[in-house]
C-alpha cells in the first residue's frame, strides 16, 4: 500500500487523459515494479479490448514515462490495423474485425 504523495495516469478511450498529483491518496495498490504496470496494461487490453484504466505510481517521471509509453502501444496498434486495412481485397465478403482488438 502506498503512503504519501502518488501520481494517476487516467486513460479512457484508450488516450491518456490526466496525470495527476494524489497529495492525500487512500489505500491504493502501487505496482512495485515497471514489469507490474505493464502486465496491468496488457491484461486491461486483453480482457476489455482497450487499455482504459487509473494507474498508480510513486514517482512523477515513472507516470510521465507510463503515459507516453502507453500512447506508444496504442499508436502502434493503429499502425498495425491501418496497416491491415490497407492491405485488405475486399471481394465478396466486406466484414473484418480487429485482431488486436480484446474479447468484446
């Protein structure tokens, strides 16, 4: 459990939307290591189909670094279905569905 001053990255829609300052945080789980918070991430893209979530961390520059890596790893999963698109014949059959997407 973390004591003290924390940082939130909120992500929705798959965008970084805050990073804020937590001076007075309740209980809240931290991930103690970087390999934590990027199992966090992969398990929320897996399960939802999108990164969404509040990831905690104990320090400003891990949270800035956690934000810009996690609009990295959205970007290049749109790199990667433009990508597709573009390379998709479509004949007979129009439909196509996101591999990279999760399980909804």
């Amino acid at each position: 459990m973390a004591r003290g001053q924390l940082y939130k990255v909120v992500i929705k829609h798959n965008i970084v939307c805050a990073i804020q300052r937590i001076d007075e945080p309740s209980l809240v789980d931290v991930p103690q290591s970087k390999l934590e918070v990027s199992a966090q991430l992969a398990t929320n893209n897996q399960i939802n189909g999108c990164i969404d979530g509040d990831y905690y961390f104990q320090d400003a520059t891990l949270a800035k670094n956690f934000a810009v890596l996690a609009l990295d790893f959205v970007k290049r999963l749109t790199e990667k279905t433009l990508e597709q698109i573009e390379n998709r014949h479509f004949g007979g059959e129009f439909d196509w569905r996101n591999p990279h997407q999760g399980s909804n």
